[in-house]
C-alpha cells in the first residue's frame, strides 16, 4: 500500500498537497490473513508475490505473524500495489494494480475449516479453492471486493459473504445473494456495526467504539478476524 495522507480527496484532473506518504504491507488477502492470525486462527495464505522487495517484505510480514507461506509463490509479474488517498476525515480512495495477483490459480490448497477469499484474484482461482473446500466440508466465506460482476457458479459455492452496504447492492442485493445459495450475507455498515441475514431473519451487531484514525483495510480486518472465530466454533451472531 503506497498511501499519501491530503486534508481532502481530489476531484477529477485537481491535483491537491499531500500531508504525508507511507508506504506499508497491504493487498485484501494479506490484511484478512493477518486478522484471522492475529485474532488465534491458525492461518495459511495462498497467493502470490513479485521477485521484488515489495514481495520480499509481505513474505516477511507472513513470517511475523505466524501465517504459512507454502501457497505463496513468487512470479515474474511484481507485487500488488494499491495507491491510497487519506483525507482528514479518514475518508480513502484507492487504485488496486493487481501485478502478481493476477497469475494466482490455487490448483493447490491447504486444508482448513473456513476458506476466505476476495476479489483481488482470479475469480476462477476462487472457485477452484471453494470446489476443494465444499468436497472437505469446510465453510467457504467471500468478502465481496473490490466489487465486481460475479458469476452464479461462484456464488453458488460461497456460504458466507461480508459486503459492505455498497457492494451488497451492486451485487443484486440480499436476497439474489441468499437465493443462490448462501447460508448467510453479512453487510457491514461502517460506524453502524453489521447486519446479518439469514433465514431466520436480519440480526443486527453493533460496532464497537472507537475514534478512526484510517479506515483502510475496516472490512478486511472484519472478515478475517469473522473467520477466525467460525474456525474457532463461534456461530455468525456471536463471531461478529
């Protein structure tokens, strides 16, 4: 992630002072691994990186967290970057570059409870993961982002999806969402918590409070460390 902090996000052609730059590990993937490892999973990435020192440094944010890197490889193609405005107001916007990500195939997968994926890799990469982990009887949970047309062969395959209010919409809606089969789809809400919808109906979670200092990689942290408390035994309501 290669963020620079600005007092308001541009408009189309203004070009405005950044505050500050940074540069630190990010891509969809890794911030949900590190949630679900730094929340007590036991957590294993599958993924891929450049032979550049971006790739270096996010195998080595794995190392740090424990998280097991023998699905990651690395690629001619470099790393992932993503180019992140931050207002005062903690507001973000972000232009994804996939490089490496874009060459991942999961034609091989660890075995696990829960499978979590995004959309920052190749949707037929997705549903090769998820195949493996319906014939293990393991729960399979997308979070739905960055936000894409998805085909129904997908979705049929997800027992669990965490878009946010947005996302839900571009996708068709709650209900499309549970009619192609999943169990659950769980809209996050930003400062307004989480909804979950099942069959039983709609339970709402509230967030907890806290002052946001930059909300980039909110749901990413949300699904991960969601995921670690299913493969922990939690149920949906109590797992949010």
């Amino acid at each position: 992630d290669l963020v620079a902090t600005v007092d308001r996000l541009p408009g189309p052609g203004e070009t405005v002072p950044g505050t500050s730059y940074a540069e630190y590990p990010g891509g969809k993937g890794l911030n949900q691994a590190v949630a679900a490892a730094r929340a007590g999973a036991n957590t294993s990435f599958v993924g891929a990186v450049g032979h550049d020192s971006a790739g270096e440094m996010l195998l080595g944010v794995m190392h740090d967290d424990g998280i097991h890197t023998a699905h990651v490889h690395a690629v001619a193609e470099p790393s992932g970057r993503a180019l992140i405005f931050v207002s005062a107001e903690s507001e973000n916007s972000i232009v994804v570059v996939a490089g490496a990500n874009d060459t991942v195939q999961a034609d091989s997968v660890p075995s696990a409870s829960v499978y979590l994926s995004q959309l920052e890799v190749p949707v037929p990469a997705i549903e090769r993961a998820f195949t493996v982990a319906r014939e293990a009887g393991a729960l399979t949970v997308l979070n739905p982002a960055p936000v894409k047309s998805l085909p129904d062969s997908l979705l049929a395959l997800c027992d669990v999806l965490t878009p946010n209010e947005h996302e839900v919409e571009l996708l068709g809606g709650v209900d499309r969402l549970r009619s192609l089969g999943a169990k659950a789809v769980i809209v996050t809400l930003g400062a307004d918590g989480a909804d979950l919808h099942t069959a039983d109906g709609v339970v709402h979670v509230d967030p907890y409070p806290v002052s946001p200092v930059d909300t980039t990689g909110a749901g990413d942290c949300f699904s991960g460390a969601l995921c670690a408390r299913l493969a922990a035994g939690d149920d949906l309501p109590t797992a949010m």
